[in-house]
C-alpha cells in the first residue's frame, strides 16, 4: 500500500518517516506539500505520476495554497477519490477543527 503523506513542513515529514522506519513500515511514501499538489498526483495531473491504488493518505491540515480542509471537500466530490482513507494529522489544540476533520 503507497502512503500520500500531505505536509508542507519538512521537519515534520522527517519525524513521520522516522516513526516508520522505528516501527519497520516500509511501506512506499508519497510526498506532497499542500493539497493542490496531493491532488496533481492522486489525479495523475500536470506532469505528476499518478499515484496507484491501494493508498493511504496522511493530511496535514495547516498548508499553503490548499489546506486540508479544502482538500477533504475536493476528493470527497471526485467520484474517484471519495472513497480514499484518509488520517488527519494537526497541531491544533481546536476542538473545532478535529469535530470538522
């Protein structure tokens, strides 16, 4: 199973790979900065290999250009994309944005 991690700081892109490797995960990782980029590949769009199933998508929800939230509205209405699985990782201590997630 290929993993589409979306998270536009590296640091914190280090840390999951990290905790992969810890936990021996070996899975394939993905990487993509914000949603417009997660969606070029899940979409095999703008010179961006898609992304072949089965996958696993790990969403940050603060980004630039398209955060998690508005990513989650765009494949949750793409007949091809609605039924992905989708984990929601976030800094934020509002309980407002893990009830909307």
């Amino acid at each position: 199973m290929n993993i589409l991690l979306i998270e536009d700081d590296e640091i914190d892109v280090k840390a999951v790979k990290r905790a992969f490797r810890d936990l021996k995960i070996a899975n394939p990782i993905v990487e993509a900065i914000d949603g417009v980029e997660a969606l070029e590949i899940l979409r095999g769009e703008n010179g961006k290999e898609k992304l072949s199933q089965p996958y696993l998508i790990m969403l940050d929800l603060n980004m630039p250009r398209m955060g998690g939230f508005e990513f989650l509205k765009e494949i949750r209405k793409d007949p091809e994309l609605q039924r992905a699985i989708v984990f929601v990782m976030t800094t934020s201590a509002a309980e407002e944005d893990r009830v909307k997630a």
